[in-house]
C-alpha cells in the first residue's frame, strides 16, 4: 500500500512539475487494508495523503480517524487559526489562490 501511495503521489507530482497548469496540484488518498496477524487475527491499515479524511462510523457516531496535511492544517494544529474557522480559511484561499491550499503530501500509516 506505501508502495503505490508513493507511486501515485510521485505521478502526479511530476505531472504538476511539467505542465504548468497544474501548478500546485497534489494527491490526496484514503486507502484502508485489511492485514491478517500471524495467530490468525486481522488488523487495519490506514494510509492518507493531503486533505482527505478517513471515518469511522459506530453505532451512530461519526468520528474522524486521520488529519489533514494541509496547510491550514497546520495552521489549526499551531493554534493560529480556530477549528471553528477551518472551513472559512479554506474557501477564501481557493479563491484568492488556487494552489496556495495545496501542500507536499506526506505518508502516514497506522495500523
């Protein structure tokens, strides 16, 4: 699954590199695997690029399970701007700059 992130992000990263119209574009990714434990006991894998989200619905609830890598991200992370006002932020830079939201991708997995 690492394996394929990376092949994938690095695509489109070299594409965005080369075409100048695609100036700040990235990957995003949620992929989930199951993985079966040597006693016979499954597990999940968990990999996410930029800014999509994984969920876990249960019993009714909703919970977010990864965080972004995104830019504004990071700025909620650094406590310079308010979950509360994520989504405003979000809006107003792809408005004023398209690819001023998008960030390098980073690889996270968790199991």
């Amino acid at each position: 699954m690492e394996s394929a992130a990376k092949a994938a992000n690095r695509a489109v990263w070299e594409q965005a590199r080369t075409n100048r119209g695609m100036l700040g574009m990235g990957t995003t990714l949620v992929a989930l695997a199951v993985v079966e434990h040597g006693d016979g006991t499954n597990a999940l894998a968990v990999a996410h690029i930029g800014d999509s989200r994984l969920y876990l619905l249960r019993e009714g609830a909703l919970r977010q399970v990864t965080v972004d890598h995104s830019l504004v991200q990071e700025l909620v992370d650094d406590g310079q701007i308010s979950q509360r006002r994520r989504p405003y932020i979000l809006s107003a830079m792809s408005l004023l700059a398209p690819s001023a939201s998008s960030r390098r991708s980073k690889w996270t997995s968790s199991t």
